[in-house]
C-alpha cells in the first residue's frame, strides 16, 4: 500500500522530460527565455498540475500553461 502512494506521487523520467520540455515550449509561446523568466516556478507549477491531472501531449500542457500565464501577468499588472 504504502509503494503504491509513494509510485503515485513521484515522477519517471519520461514525466519529467514532458513537463520540462512543455516548460521550454510554453515559454517560447511566451517570448521569454525559460532560464530567466521571473515567473518560472508558477509556469512550472501549472504545468505539473496540468499533468497531474492527466495531460501527457506538450504541445497542448505548453499552449494552456502558455495562456494561463498570459492571463495572470495581465491580472497582476492592473493590481496596484
């Protein structure tokens, strides 16, 4: 019992190469270098939880997750 929840809340390798790669896709979508982005670990953050929840395809995690930030930069920055 106690493998089967360790298995579920980890990530292979292959997992991993996903969400990476959708990172680096999303933040080509979005112009910005994926080492330098000031909002890396929240686009992060949305891609995983993209995958948690059952996406596997990169270009699709990339495009939402691309989106998703394009909508909270917009929100934040009309907030002063």
């Amino acid at each position: 019992m106690l493998q089967h929840l360790f298995d579920q809340l980890t990530y292979s390798e292959d997992d991993w190469q996903i969400m990476m790669c959708a990172h680096i896709r999303a933040c080509e979508m979005l112009g910005v270098h994926p080492g330098y982005y000031e909002h890396k670990d929240r686009l992060a953050r949305t891609i995983m939880k993209l995958f948690d929840k059952g996406g596997r395809d990169l270009e699709i995690i990339a495009s939402i997750a691309a989106h998703r930030e394009t909508i909270m930069v917009r929100l934040l920055s009309t907030r002063h």
